[in-house]
C-alpha cells in the first residue's frame, strides 16, 4: 500500500477560488488545528519561479499536526495570517526578510535580520553570493563605509555534472586498445 492512498483520509486538498485558496472541512474540529502556531517556512524555488510557503500548526488538545503549503511567485502576496496567529508575525517578517514573499494585510512588515538599507533578499537563489555592497571600516575615514561591489560574473549558470564529466576524456582509455580482426583471440589469451 502506497503511502498516498494510506493518507488520503487526512489529507486535504485545495481549490483556489477567486484568488484564495479554500480547504475542504477537516473531520475534526477545525479551532483543534488553530491553537497553536509553530513556524513558517520558505523554500526559493528559482527554476520553478514559485516560492514555496509551510506553515506548521499544532494541536496539543488533540494531539493533532496540520501542514498548510502554498506556493506564490514575486509579484503576488499572500494573506497575513498574523490576524489569526500573532505568533506569524516574526515568521512572515523573516520570510520578507530572506526571500521577499510579501504578506498582505501585515500589522509590521519590515526587515527583521538585515539591515534597513539592504537590498535585495539573501536566501533567494538569484542573489549574488558576494552581495550588493560591501560594509567595510575605512581606517582613513575613521568610520564604517557602504561600497558597491563589483561582480565577477553577472549570471551563475550550475553545472549538475559529476566533477568527473569536466574532464573531456575522462572515459577513454590512456592507452588506445589494439583493434581485432575477425578471428584474432584478446591479447590476453595469446
């Protein structure tokens, strides 16, 4: 038995309408699942142009655990859920923070681990590892200074080959091996 058909009945599946997206009622009492607000995660799914949102919620009455996902591209926000949980509310700020979902509806969204002035959202996959601006202490100015940094390479392409397949010749013998003629025995077994 597959681990789909196992689950099924506590699974639930969504339908968007009119731009939210509407669950089926649960078979137990839906404030059961709302007591407790445990994270919000987001994973950047840059291939795919979808970032990826999981919230974890926590029953400790009845012992129960309900995963809300949904995915959202950059230019669609998705509904706070700090009016239900206040707990949401650092959890969605990080995820502005790192990856630039932006919440609708959001009491205080605003950076809560980079700086004011940074730009951009580092956990994404299109930001550059080096960053956009250096912050460094200049010993002549006596102060700390902001600079542009200035990129290698505008575009990381990954290469998924094996460091093996870099090599052109990497499955060629060193030694071409001696062509056989119809009949000839390997040269092993002369």
């Amino acid at each position: 038995m597959d681990l789909n058909s196992r689950l099924s009945s506590h699974r639930v599946d969504t339908v968007p309408q009119g731009g939210h997206c509407t669950t089926r009622p649960l078979s137990w009492s839906p404030p059961a699942a709302l007591e407790s607000f445990r994270t919000t995660i987001c994973c950047d799914g840059q291939n795919f142009g979808m970032s990826g949102i999981v919230y974890n919620l926590l029953s400790l009455r009845y012992n129960s655990r309900v995963r809300v996902k949904t995915y959202t591209d950059e230019l669609t926000p998705l509904d706070s859920a700090v009016s239900v949980h206040l707990a949401a509310n650092w959890y969605e700020r990080e995820v502005w923070d790192m990856f630039g979902v932006f919440f609708a509806n959001h009491p205080d969204l605003r950076r809560i681990l980079t700086d004011y002035g940074f730009e951009g959202h580092p956990f994404r996959k299109d930001f550059p590892l080096s960053g956009y601006v250096e912050v460094r202490y200049d010993d002549e100015l006596k102060r700390v200074v902001a600079e542009p940094v200035e990129l290698a390479q505008e575009f990381r392409k990954f290469d998924l080959n094996t460091p093996w397949e870099v090599f052109p010749a990497y499955r060629e013998p060193k030694e071409p091996a001696p062509k056989l003629e119809a009949g000839d025995l390997a040269p092993d077994k002369k």
